[in-house]
C-alpha cells in the first residue's frame, strides 16, 4: 500500500492506512470477467490481492483489510450492509460487508465501497462529519444505522444501511456468489476498476476511462481492448 507510518492500533493508525489503501488497492471486479472463482478466506484474498497485485469487491477488500487490522493489533468486526440505490431502492442484507473497528470510539471503516468516505468515520457521532467537499452523517433508527452523504451542500443521499451484527466470510457467501453470477448483479453487467487519487479519481467503467481531478471530470471513449489493457497496467497495475 506504500504505506510508512505508524503501526501502532490508534485512531490515526486506522485513518492513515484506510486512505493509503483507497489509494493503492483498486476495487475492481475483473474476476468475475474472467471466471474467476472468488473465493473468501485471509489465505485466497492475500494471494489475490498483496501477491498478485489486483483488488477486489467489497468482500474481498473490506475482509482482507480486517485481516490485516487484526494482525496490528485492532479489534475489528465484519458488518452487514443492505446498499441503497440511485433511486431509494433499498438491497438485501449482505449486499456489502463494512467494517467496525472497536478504539476509545467505535470507527466505521470501509476500503470496499468506491466512491465515499475517504477516513473512517465515528460511528457515534450525531452531527455531520465534513470531508473535503463531502460531508457524512451516520443516524439510528432502532437496531438500524443508515450512512449519508452530501456532496457540494447538496442533498443527502443515503449510501446504505447496516447493522452492529458481527458477521463471518461465510454469512456473505450466497451474496458473493449472486453477485459473481446473477445477470440482476450490477457487478456482471460491466466491468469496473476504481480507485481514489490524492486529487480525485480514475475509474475504468466497461469501455471508458474517466478521471476527476479536484472536481473537474474528464471522459474519454476506449476503443480497442489492446488500449483498455494497456490503461490497466498503467494507471491500476494489472496485467493479465
């Protein structure tokens, strides 16, 4: 992860290697393009991921980074998330896994969701935590907590809902498995590889290349998989 500072288990510990991972590990779902069996467990997704130099979807990334919290010395659990969509529709439990990491406050923290929260955030904060132009804002209802964000003072959006359930790899076995084959997963539909930049993004999204740079967005068609190829070894690393 290019990663040099403290390995202590604190709060900037947890902040710090959050953002480096953003920035270095791409969520990606390229395996399920090449029928390539994901397969969830520390051993499979380190292999995958540290020695192979690829990423992963929210299983794979969020399970292995809990992993490696684990082993400096956090207390972490594995969380289930229902994704809410564009429009309000609200996905089934173990649409996404995120993370509870256990300090003097609880943190949630999550490598696995794409575009959002860059620094883990404080799960028991009520007012609005501001990150760059975005802020988020964590609220319970009953069991539930439900994840907004608001970007540009716009309206907030809810990104999902989860609860503090401690789950395994197991629990999110029959959801990885719809999302590596069912033709209603958005993850089969097109392929995608993502990651976060010091000013933005880049983000290969099915046959385009799409960089955001300190707000400013640029697309660009890709026309031949010899260049698409060729845009993932450079910007991501990925070679097959």
């Amino acid at each position: 992860m290019n990663y040099h500072g403290s390995l202590s288990p604190t709060a900037e510990t947890l902040k710090q290697l959050q953002l480096a991972h953003l920035q270095t590990v791409p969520f990606e779902n390229l395996s399920i393009h090449r029928d390539e069996p994901i397969v969830l467990n520390d051993a499979a997704l380190y292999d995958k991921i540290v020695h192979r130099r690829r990423g992963g979807f929210c299983y794979e990334l969020n399970g292995l980074f809990a992993a490696l919290l684990r082993e400096l010395g956090f207390n972490v659990e594995m969380l289930s998330a229902q994704v809410v969509d564009g429009s309000g529709v609200v996905g089934p439990p173990f649409d996404h896994m995120t993370l509870l990491v256990h300090l003097e406050k609880p943190w949630l923290a999550d490598v696995g969701f794409g575009d959002s929260f860059l620094e883990p955030l404080v799960l028991d904060e009520k007012s609005e935590q501001r990150q760059g132009n975005r802020a988020y804002k964590i609220l319970k209802e009953d069991a539930t907590l439900k994840l907004l964000q608001q970007i540009d003072d716009g309206d907030w959006k809810e990104q999902y809902r989860f609860t503090l359930r401690p789950y395994e790899y197991s629990d999110y076995a029959e959801m990885c498995q719809y999302h590596q084959t069912s033709p209603n997963s958005h993850f089969t539909k097109a392929r995608i590889c993502s990651r976060a930049t010091p000013e933005g993004r880049i983000t290969l999204s099915g046959m385009r290349f799409i960089t955001t740079t300190l707000g400013d967005r640029h697309e660009e068609e890709i026309t031949s998989e010899e260049k698409y190829q060729g845009l993932l070894k450079e910007h991501f690393g990925i070679t097959f």
